[in-house]
C-alpha cells in the first residue's frame, strides 16, 4: 500500500527514515562501546594478574634473602608483619624443610584449599604459579610454590579481591556510562536525523500542496545544508519550468481556439451558404475549391505548432548533419531572389569567415528558420528598399544576420514578436499567422544557439542568429572541407 499511502498520513514510527537511522546509529554507538569496555576490562584483568605474579616471585626472592641473614626466626617475624599489616585472608605464607615440614608459617584456616601436594615435583630453584579461590570463595587467589636452592620450600597465597572489587566498580561505572553512550547516541542520532529529515519533510509537504493544486508554491531556501539547498533549488526550478510550461499551454490553447474559430466559422458559412443558395456545377466547384484552401491554411498552421511543441521539448528526433550554413544561405537566396526582384527589393549575401561556416543539426529545419527571416524582410520592406544575409563565422561561434530596410517593428512589440501568434499592426494586410518566428527561434534553441531582434520603426529591422561554432563540432576537417 506504499504508493496509495496519501502524503499526508504519516507512516507508523519504525517505517520512518529518521527512526531507522537513530536505531543503526545508536546500535553503532553501543556496539563500539561495549566493544572498547570489553577490552579495557580484559586488559585491566591481565594486568593486575601480571602485577601479582610479578610480586610474589620477588617476594619469594625477599624471604629467601631474609632466610639467609635472619634464619628462620627471621622470617617467622616477617611472616606475622606481612599477616598483620595485609590480614590472615590476604596472604597466606609458609617456610617449610626439604622434608616438607613446617619450619614458619602464618595461620592456614582462611587457606583450605592450600597444600604441600605439588612441593615434590619442584626442582631446585624452580617455582611453579597458580590461581586458586580466594578466602571467600567470591574472589580469586594466586598461589606460588617455590623450592630454594638449599632445599627449604616458600609457599604464598595472595588474594586478589581488592583488585577484583575495584575491577567490579569500574565495571559498573562502565556499565552506567554504557546506559548514558545508549541514550545520548539515540538522543544525538534523532537530534541530527531529524534536523535533517525536517528539511525533507517540508519539501514533501509543498510538494502535497502542489499536487494538490497550488503551483505558485516554492521550498523555502536557507542554511539547511547544501545538499538539502541543491535538492530544493532543484525542486524549485523544476516547479518553475512546469509552471511556465503550464501558462504557455494555457496562452497557446487560448491562441489556437482564437485562431482557429476564424477559419472554422468561415468553412461552415461557405458550406451554409452553398447548401442554402447555390444551384450551380460551378458555383458549387468554387466554393469546394475555397473550402479545400482554407483546410490547407488550418492543417499548416496545426502542423507549425506542433513542429514548434517538437522543438521546444525536444520530443523530436535531434538531426545530426553537419550543415554547410555558407551553401544553404546561397541556395536559399536563389529561392528568394525571384520574388525579390519582382518586388524590386535587392537580395545580398555577404560572407565572412568560410572556413568556419558549419553548423550541427538539421538542416531542413535550419533551411526553415532563415526561409522564415528572409521572407519576413522581403515581406515587409517596400519597393526600392533592401534586404542583406551577412554570414560571419568563427571558430567559437556563428552569426547570420538577415537586415531590412523595411517598415521596422515597434518598441513595445519587440518583446512579443516571438510569442505564438502574435502579429505586428505593420503585417495586417500580409499573408501568415504569427508563427514563423515562434517556429525560428525554437528551432534554433533546440540547435544550442538564440535569436536576437532588432528594430527600429521606418528604418528597418535586424534578425541574428547565434550558433555555437565550428570548435564544438568534431571531424572539422571534413566540415570545412564542404564548406570551400
Ligand atoms: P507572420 O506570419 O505574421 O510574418 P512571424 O512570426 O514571422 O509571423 O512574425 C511575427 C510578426 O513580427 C509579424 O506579424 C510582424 O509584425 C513582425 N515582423 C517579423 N519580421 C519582421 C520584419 N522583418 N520587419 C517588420 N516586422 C516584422
């Protein structure tokens, strides 16, 4: 039901993406931690056994020492000291004879678990170390057994409880600190996903609004991050470009019903007005005829705007040519030249820098655009007057210019003469339908390039087209070469 889920109920917690991560980020956190507890407290275990090993063989050193100055006596003394100052269930210690008799020893009670079994196996000067149950039977104890050079035997026991009692506390200060790593993880894992989810969740939200119909809605851009700030920039244009989008739908559906509702209304009185009145072959032949042309015009005029849709969504298959902009201006001046001169208006074509002279797109669609212009200039400029192609072509970009001498355009509809449809004051006695420069210029940005205008009224107009150059485009030599 994921994708049914409407945006605005909200998933159960553990689907949720902050949730999720706060879990695997505590998880971490206290998976490391322990791990680091354990180590330190293995380590901790291993070095107060080491320390106590390390004691007792010099202790067993010590008392050997003291034996050999003091006697036995001697060390009986020392013995009772150690006893009194460490306690009867801390040490344990014991001078026995090469017979394994007793010569010195403190008192055994607290010790049960002591006993002369393993001295028979000890070998002059050999001293054998292990671990056995402390007093209390809570705590563990290490026992060393050592057989002096002279015969004699030295046995001690030492209880390792305070070491262990002080390991037990500084486990449950780890233990406790665990609790608190646990909780301040989860607590900074939210903290940190959620600040940042907040950001994802407002840019779901305007999206919910969006989609529920409020386009003029944009995310709100601040501190919050650059990859959230990119996401929502993103997001902005986006809805940008959808909005525009949406109004160029709404002018041309408006345009195409206002366009076409003229040439509708005019078959359907042709067609009345025939049925009603006419009686004759020829009269009947004629208005057919004029029924047909007016079809042509609205089928032309379909086609046109769905060649401009093509182009401005670049639905249509892009051309690859390379176009030889030199030769195709050349031939569409031959086209043009006729109607010119009937006209009386001259037609020149200048071209500067041949050798860079190549564009990569289509070239029908490329012959279309400067059709379109030159038309327009021969269109609106009045006899006597005239219109120049100037080609200037570098290796970083391509200019074609197409100037008139004729009528101009006026300031305030510059801006507009792109728009679908629109139609200058100068060209109501003209043929066309306002769609010969909406279809240039989308050409032309579909070919990475823009067209520029300028006029002036009663002097005369300027059209330029831009096209990235002959340096974008691969296998030059082979373009040029066409070019010459
Ligand atoms: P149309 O079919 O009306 O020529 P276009 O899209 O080619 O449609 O041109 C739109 C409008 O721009 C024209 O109606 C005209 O008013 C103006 N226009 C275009 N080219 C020129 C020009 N060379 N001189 C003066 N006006 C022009």
């Amino acid at each position: 039901m994921d994708s049914a889920m409407s945006s605005n109920e909200r998933a159960p917690i553990h689907r949720m993406l902050w949730f999720r991560l706060t879990l695997r980020f505590a998880a971490l956190f206290t998976g490391l931690t322990l791990l680091v507890f354990l180590l330190l407290d293995y380590s901790l275990r291993a070095h107060f056994r080491s320390e106590v090993e390390e004691d007792l063989t010099l202790d067993i050193e010590e008392f050997a020492g003291i034996l050999e100055e003091e006697g036995v006596d001697g060390v009986q003394a020392e013995f009772d000291r150690e006893v009194e100052f460490e306690g009867e269930e801390t040490v344990y210690l014991a001078l026995l004879a090469p017979d394994r008799s007793f010569l010195a020893r403190t008192d055994p009670a607290p010790w049960p678990v002591v006993d002369t079994d393993g001295l028979a196996s000890l070998a002059l000067g050999e001293s054998k170390i292990r671990p056995i149950p402390a007093p209390d039977q809570a705590h563990s104890g290490l026992f060393i057994e050592a057989r002096l050079p002279d015969g004699r035997y030295l046995q001690m026991a030492d209880s390792m409880k305070e070491k262990e009692e002080l390991i037990d506390f500084f486990r449950l200060l780890l233990g406790a600190a665990l609790v608190v790593m646990l909780v301040c993880g989860f607590g900074l894992g939210w903290f940190i996903t959620r600040r940042a989810m907040i950001e994802v969740d407002r840019l779901a939200d305007t999206a919910t609004r969006i989609a529920a119909g409020d386009l003029s809605l944009r995310v709100p851009i601040g501190n919050q991050g650059e990859e959230i700030k990119r996401l929502g920039l993103a997001f902005n244009e986006m809805l940008g470009r959808i909005d525009a989008l949406l109004l160029e739908l709404k002018e041309v559906t408006n345009n195409v019903a206002h366009d076409l509702r003229s040439p509708i209304t005019r078959i359907r009185g042709m067609a009345e007005t025939t049925l009603t009145g006419a009686s004759e072959l020829p009269l009947f032949q004629e208005t057919t005829g004029a029924i047909i042309d007016e079809c042509d015009r609205l089928v032309g005029i379909l086609n046109t705007m769905l060649e401009i849709a093509e182009a401005n969504t670049g639905m249509a298959d892009k051309p690859n040519d390379l176009v030889n902009i030199a030769h195709l201006l050349g031939d569409a001046q031959d086209m043009f030249l006729p109607v010119a001169e009937e006209k009386g208006v001259s037609l020149d074509l200048q071209v500067v820098g041949t050798e860079h002279c190549v564009a990569r797109g289509g070239e029908s669609k490329l012959q279309r655009v400067f059709a379109n212009l030159i038309d327009n200039a021969i269109k609106y400029t009045e006899a006597g007057g005239g219109v120049r192609i100037q080609v200037a072509a570098t290796s970083s970009n391509l200019r074609v210019t197409v100037e008139d001498t004729g009528c101009g355009i006026a300031e305030q509809d510059l801006p507009r003469v792109f728009d679908r449809f629109f139609r200058g004051d100068s060209s109501r006695s003209s043929n066309g339908y306002g769609l010969g420069l909406a279809l240039a210029q989308a050409i032309i940005r579909s070919h990475g390039g823009d067209i520029l205008v300028a006029s002036e009224v009663g002097k005369g107009s300027q059209f330029t087209v831009c096209l990235p150059g002959s340096n974008s485009i691969r296998h030059l030599a082979a373009a040029v070469g066409n070019c010459q």
